[in-house]
C-alpha cells in the first residue's frame, strides 16, 4: 500500500492554504488561535494571583498545546519528502526519504517547531527556572511567521543579505568599542564611577551609538562632550546602514517577484485571452509571490494592452536601407535596396 497520496495530502494541508482548500485553511487558523492563545496563557502565568487561580487550567491547556504541536511537528517532519523543494534534493545525497526528513529537521523553521515543544519534555527529566520555561514557549510567536508573506519576504531578504548585514554590525562594534575606550581615557578621572573601565563606559557607548540617550551617564570635561558629539553624529550614520541595506533588497525583492508575475502573465495572454483555468493559476501564482490583488490587476491589465498593441500593429517590417516594407520575418540584411 502507497501512502504518498496520503502523505502528501498531510503536506498541503499543513502547509499555508491554497485558495479554495478549505480544510487546510481552517487547520491554518485553528494553528494561529493556539499560538496567539499560548502567548496570553503565558503572559497571564506571571501574574501571581492569576497563575495560582488558573493553575490547573493553564497546565491542561500547555499540555494539550504540547501535544497538538507535537503531532505537528511529527506530520512535517513525515512529510517532508513531498515538499516540492525537495525535488531538486532528490539526487545524491538526498535521494532517500529519511535523508530529506532529516535535512527538513535542520531547516530553520524545523528547529523552530522544535524549540516550541522541547522545554516541555525536558522539564520531566531535568529542573529548569520557571522564567526560562516561559521564555521558551514564546518561541511559539515565531510560527507565526510561517503564515505571513511579509514575514517570509523579510526573512528571505536576511538569509540573502546575511553577510552585507554581518559586516554593517561587525563596524557597529568596531566603532562601540573604539568610542568606550576613548570616552574611558578622556573621562575616568572626572568620573570613575561612571567611567572607570572601558566595560563600564560601554554602557554610555551603546546609548549614544543608537542615539537612545538615557542620560544616566554623560560627559562633563568639554574634550568628552566634544567626542560624545562626534560619536553621536556617526552612530545616526552607522545605524542607517543595516535599515538602508533592508530597505534597498526588499525593494528589490518586490520588483524581482512582480517581474516574474509579469513574465507568467504574457506567457498566458500570448493566445490573446485568458481562460477561467488560466486566471485559476495566475492567481496561485499571486497568492504564492505575496502580491495583493490591485498590483495584480493592474499588471494583468497593462499584459492585455501591450497584447492588443502588438496584434493591431503593422505585420510589416521596413529595411533600414531603402525603407520598403518587408514580410515579417524576414531578414533586414537580406534585402540591400
């Protein structure tokens, strides 16, 4: 007996629905209502009062958590192999089943699922703070992110921007550590219990660099005040790098994804119409690339009026050389007038 059709089906229905599967679309909001319903049970277990009225309640409703995301957790992992990414895995050295299940376990939202379940099983065996348990299980809001494009955009323009970003925070510590250990010789002697070691001073470095400027510690010597300034002024600079780095590949991640869009769509209005089946797959393709409906429309639209163009233009070409008329087709060099 196969169990890919069945496994398979497990797949889609885990995954973020498509558009008129209705059973993976109620799984999808039942999946975010025990996230969102996870965070407020946590949030309300520190409140000492609430925590010991609703003890037994809040345990039941953890442990029946745990066990939904495990069997989550359990199902994607079981699955995996039908995911379409693993198509172009399935040769050597991902040729087998368990071989691409084990690779899903790594990817990051695997982990993540995971770590959403694991606090639970190791607090039977081993002693964990109370606070860190609670830390933990709002790993869960990370899941979130598995159903929303935006999410999924920002993470996909991080993972390709790591090393740019590596090398803005990489200059932003150079620069933190350069500033504490010049605020550190220019003010420890007027304040040495402000600044009387470069880790201390780091604190004053950290503030002034994000330009959050608590004022709990500030400079009094007019050298320190100048250098201060100075430090501030870069930091508003060094601070934009990483937002103008995130800023410019989201955008052009946009463009990339409404290009694609646009290609798919004159591909389908070559023939000059658009079938119910054809509209049905440029849709998925929509839903599938983050775009909302008004940029679709509007790309559909201009596809059909650069369409129209091109059959009600003239079928003739002209030769460059004498300016007759030539069939379509045939070559310019072909004809020397």
């Amino acid at each position: 007996m196969s169990y890919q059709p069945i496994r398979n089906r497990i797949y889609h229905i885990l995954e973020p629905h498509r558009k008129g599967d209705y059973v993976s679309r109620a799984f999808d909001l039942f999946l975010i209502l025990l996230i969102l319903l996870n965070t407020v049970a946590v949030m309300v277990s520190t409140v000492s009062e609430l925590h010991q009225q609703w003890h037994p309640q809040l345990y039941a409703f953890e442990v029946f958590s745990v066990v939904v995301f495990t069997l989550e957790y359990l199902a994607r992992v079981w699955s995996a192999p039908s995911a379409p990414q693993t198509v172009s895995y399935r040769q050597a050295p991902y040729r087998k089943s368990w071989q691409q299940r084990l690779r899903y376990m790594f990817t990051p939202m695997a982990l993540v699922d995971l770590a959403a379940i694991l606090p639970f099983y190791l607090s039977m065996f081993i002693a964990f703070d109370l606070r860190i348990l609670r830390l933990l299980r709002l790993t869960r809001l990370i899941k979130l992110g598995r159903y929303s494009r935006s999410v999924n955009l920002l993470y996909t323009v991080i993972r390709k921007e790591l090393r740019v970003l590596a090398a803005a925070v990489s200059v932003l510590v150079i620069v933190m550590v350069l500033a504490a250990t010049g605020m550190y010789y220019i003010e420890q002697r007027a304040q040495p219990e402000a600044f009387g070691s470069i880790p201390a001073a780091l604190w004053w470095a950290i503030n002034t660099l994000t330009t959050v400027g608590y004022g709990d510690v500030t400079p009094i010597t007019p050298m320190g005040k100048i250098f201060s300034g100075a430090i501030t002024i870069l930091g508003v600079g060094i601070f934009a790098l990483p937002a103008g780095i995130l800023a410019s590949r989201l955008s052009e991640q946009l463009r990339l994804r409404r290009d694609t869009f646009r290609k798919h769509v004159m591909e389908v209005i070559a023939d000059g119409s658009l079938s119910p089946h054809e509209l049905s797959r440029l849709n998925q393709l929509r839903e599938t690339l983050g775009l909302d409906d008004d940029q679709a429309n509007l790309l559909i639209d201009i596809a059909q009026d650069y369409n129209q163009h091109n059959q009600h233009a003239s079928p003739y070409q002209y030769c460059p050389h004498c300016g007759k008329s030539l069939p379509p087709g045939q070559a310019t060099d072909s004809h020397q007038g």
